[in-house]
C-alpha cells in the first residue's frame, strides 16, 4: 500500500519524461473488471517505475557527493525495480510474474521512463566503477554494451567501452569503439590519447609477431 500511495502522489509525469500523466490515463478506463485490474496494473507498474527513477536520483546524489560504492547500490537498486517491470510484462521468463501479464502492458509512457532510466543507470554505474582502485574492466564493458544496445550513439559508452576493451587487451575492439566515439567527437582529448596509446599497442603486438614468425623461419 505505501508503494501505491507514494506512486499516486508522484505520478504527474516522471521527472525526464513529462506528458500525459498515467494515473490519468488509467482512471479513465475504469469500469468493467478486466479494464479496472488494467488500470490497477498500470499503477503497479508505475509505482515500480518511480521507485527506480528515485533510486537513480539517490545514486546521483551520492555520486556527487564521491560516494562512490554507495552510488552503485542505488543504481543497482533502481535496475532492480525495472526487472520487477520486465518481469511483470512477461519478457523474462525465468523469476516469478509479480502481475498479471494479460493485463500488464507497458505503456508508451513506461516504456520511455523504463529505457531512460535503464539507460542513465548503466552509464552511471561505469562511470563509478571507472573510479574504483582495482577497476573491474570487464563489467564496465558489459555496462557500456547494455547502454549501447539502447542508444548506439552514446557517446561516453562508446569511449568507456573503447577504455575497457584496451585494458582487456581486445585492441581491435577497443580502437573500434574510440574511432566511433571520435566520430561523435572529433577533437576529444581523451579520446585521442587513448587511439594513440591503442594503436601503439597494435604496432608493438604486431612487431612481436613478425619478429617471432622470422625466428621460425630462421
């Protein structure tokens, strides 16, 4: 119950997403059994999306405030939250369905709320993860990879996936990534430096290997 009440107060519009509030939209259709357990579905599902979207603005906050690991359980909370959605609407299939699937349909509304904030999660968690002492490089590529299979031009998960894949020792890949963020932003420093640094890589790796093929030859 106190997960509806606080839904209701807020569900105006999320914070990025603004239009047409939902809970309107849902107290329009009530009447029949099966429209009323919609619109009730509907306000589940949005009690569960605006859980996320306050989760994500926690980890913001502790994000600016360098509390890194602190951040990083937010975001992991608020991802939670949109797995309850994913969940409910019946595209996994392998944990239990909290709601109804029949009747418990993202709308286009949720839809854009749940990829922005998935979206804003993953690229904040790498950016925590990137200030980490031992950084685990290998989930900063899956977190980049994710973000990027939502928007294929997000510029920072193409640069931070090149940084992964570098320090991964996958040049190839890496130098594949910084060249498309290059092409986002030509003259990023950054960016630049890392191209430069992967490419250095590639010609050493490169040397080795003609160098070792002459002592077989040899």
């Amino acid at each position: 119950m106190e997960a509806k009440q606080h839904s209701i107060k807020s569900l105006k519009s999320y914070p990025e997403t603004g239009g047409r509030s939902l809970a309107a939209a849902a107290g329009g259709d009530v009447g029949g059994g099966v429209v009323g357990h919609r619109a009730g579905a509907e306000l589940e599902m949005d009690a569960k999306i605006q859980k996320a979207v306050d989760f994500k603005a926690e980890g913001h906050r502790c994000y600016k405030e360098k509390k890194f690991r602190e951040a990083i359980g937010k975001y992991h909370r608020a991802l939670l939250q949109l797995k309850g959605v994913h969940v409910a609407e019946g595209t996994t299939g392998s944990e239990v369905n909290l709601l109804n699937q029949a009747a418990a349909k993202l709308t286009e509304e949720q839809q854009r709320a749940v990829e922005s904030t998935e979206i804003e999660c993953y690229d904040s968690l790498t950016a925590c993860l990137l200030q980490s002492e031992l950084v685990n490089y290998e989930r900063v590529k899956e977190y980049c990879l994710k973000v990027l299979s939502h928007q294929q031009d997000h510029f920072k998960a193409m640069y931070r996936a090149g940084i992964a894949y570098y320090h991964l020792g996958d040049y190839e890949c890496a130098l594949r990534y910084l060249r498309d963020a290059k092409s986002r932003e030509p003259t990023d420093t950054n960016v630049l430096r890392y191209i430069q640094l992967t490419e250095m890589k590639m010609n050493k790796s490169g040397q080795r290997e003609r160098e070792s093929g002459k002592e077989v030859v040899g």
